[in-house]
C-alpha cells in the first residue's frame, strides 16, 4: 500500500536540457492557476494528516491487531517521510488563499516537515 502511493508522490519529468528534475505532482497542482486545485491539494494533505489504522486496515467493523498497527504505523512514517522530501512543497504552499493557508498549516503532515 504505502510503496505505490509513496512511489506515485513524486514524478520524473525531464527538460529539453537532458537535465532530469524530480518534481512532485502536488506541488503542480498548488502552483496551478486554479483554486479546486488547489483546494484538492489541501484536502489530500488534510486525509493523509487524519488517517488511522482502521482506515487502513479497511474495514471499520474489524478490531486491529497488533501487526494491523505496526504496519500502519511503518506506512504512515513512509508517507511522512516521502511529503517531508518533497522538494518546493512549502514556497508552493504561498500560492494558496489564505483560509486554505490556515488550513494546510494545522494539518500534521505539514506540521512535520515545518518542524
């Protein structure tokens, strides 16, 4: 679960220089004209905040176990790990409204790599 999300986080997009740049895709869409899009960013980066392991385990009426939340807890650290690499992900934040702004700073996501 947590290597094809964290392997989708970022892209590799090549310039007519040769020269490779790895870019996230979320920072496009928060430097993208558009203000769903923008909106839509904030709300990923909000579930990604807010997830459990219930929600990870898929199915809310099972109780985790402890390897449920161990892995859990080793796919959320990636996650963490891959948003707080993302290179350009805070300077494209300045392109947000200011009440999606508040929003995404309160997000633990966010708190993390501001930390």
């Amino acid at each position: 679960l947590a290597k094809s999300f964290v392997s989708a986080m970022s892209g590799d997009f090549s310039s007519t220089t040769r020269k490779s740049t790895k870019t996230s895709w979320l920072v496009y869409m928060l430097k993208a004209g558009y203000g769903h899009m923008k909106a839509s960013v904030v709300d990923y980066l909000e579930l990604l905040s807010n997830l459990t392991v219930v929600d990870y385990i898929l199915d809310e009426d099972a109780s985790p176990t402890p390897v449920d939340i161990e892995l859990y807890q080793l796919s959320k650290e990636e996650i963490f790990s891959e948003v707080e690499s993302l290179k350009y992900l805070i300077t494209a934040m300045v392109c947000l409204e200011d009440s999606e702004k508040e929003r995404v700073s309160v997000a633990r996501i966010i708190q993390r790599v501001l930390d």
